[in-house]
C-alpha cells in the first residue's frame, strides 16, 4: 500500500479530520464477495444475515464507529443492526454484525458498505 500525501486538508474549530480506518462494499448474497475496499483482508459468511468484517491491519482497540448501510435486491424496507450478542463482540481485528429487515427476520442483502472510524 503506498502513502499518498494530501496538500490543503483542512479543518476548522479544532475537531479534527477523521479519515476511515476500514471499509468495504460486498455483495452478501450466495457467495460473499468484496467489490472494493480499503483494509479489509476477507469477509466471513456466519449464515443468514451474519458476517465478520476482517481488517488487514488491526486498529489500536475495538473502541471504533462503524457506518453500516445494507440494500436488498428484494422489495422490503431494511436495515443493518451492528453488533449484537448473539453475533459476538468487535475487535481490534474483525466487525461482526447481523443485518435484520424492517420485519425483525434476519436477511442476507445484494449490497452491503460498511467504514469503520477510530
């Protein structure tokens, strides 16, 4: 991966400029597959609904905000619920999430784009 330096990045009022540390947009349908990402080595198929989010190079803890979208090739309205319990915890080194519908089933989706910011 090579360094690319950005002249003329500023920001204003002290909060600082956050770029993402991680994402990626996969196809979570039939066989997962990874479209483009940035610091993603794979993306793990749990079953329905359940994948891990694998990162090339671990960040410094798991304390990071993940932006979850999730798009379905069928007509029902949706959603993506990060993290839950029964899916296990993030890590330094991996996101799990389960993505439920708008009707509480949990459903595999034709587009899913995930970055992770720390």
């Amino acid at each position: 991966m090579s360094t690319i330096k950005v002249d003329n990045l500023q920001t204003t009022g002290g909060a600082g400029l956050y770029p993402a540390k991680a994402w990626v947009n996969f196809n979570g349908e039939g066989t997962v597959a990874i479209r483009e990402d940035g610091n993603v080595s794979s993306i793990t198929d749990g079953g329905t609904g359940l994948y891990t989010v694998n990162f090339t190079s671990a960040l410094s803890d798991a304390n990071y905000a993940s932006v979850n979208t999730a798009g379905f090739s069928n007509s029902g309205a949706n959603f993506t619920m990060p993290i839950t319990p029964s899916n296990g915890s993030p890590t330094a080194s991996a996101l799990p999430f389960r993505n439920y519908g708008s009707n509480g089933v949990t459903y595999d989706a034709s587009h899913f784009h995930v970055a992770i910011f720390r």
